[in-house]
C-alpha cells in the first residue's frame, strides 16, 4: 500500500492520472517495479489502485479509482478497456 500526501490524493481524485514522486509519503513495502499497488491518502481513505515505479518521478500510475474489493486489477481488467 502506498500513502499519498493531500496534494498527491488531490489531483489523483481529480482525475490526474499520475502521483509524483515527491507526493508518496509512504511508498509501499515490498513492492517491484510494476507492481499493482492499493493507493490511499494520509488519513487511510482508499484512492485507488495503480502501477509502481521505484525509479521514474511518475512512482504512482493510476489504474481505477476503485479498491481492490470492488475492482480486481488481472488480465479481465485489461481486457475490458481495450
């Protein structure tokens, strides 16, 4: 899970793809480049899922604005959206 900071959770709600790197408060433990990764602001609130860089300054790209319990991100996910 990452943790995002107010202005990172504020533009990903407003419907910015991306989270900067510099608005990660908490990057998420154990996670590879690539990663799917729960994405939730500062108060624990629950913004989405997106894929996880280590390296680039885009560290969050959004997937779907939903959990994980209302929306798995696998290959059915994808393929719905191409």
């Amino acid at each position: 899970m990452a943790t995002v900071s107010p202005h990172g959770a504020q533009r990903l709600r407003r419907l910015n793809p991306w989270c900067y790197r510099t608005d990660v408060v908490r990057p998420p433990e154990g996670a590879a480049p690539g990663d799917v990764v729960h994405v939730q602001d500062s108060q624990g609130n629950p913004v989405g899922q997106a894929f996880w860089s280590i390296r680039s300054p885009l560290a969050l790209r959004l997937l779907t604005r939903s959990s994980s319990s209302d929306e798995r991100v696998d290959d059915a996910f994808f393929q719905r959206r191409i």
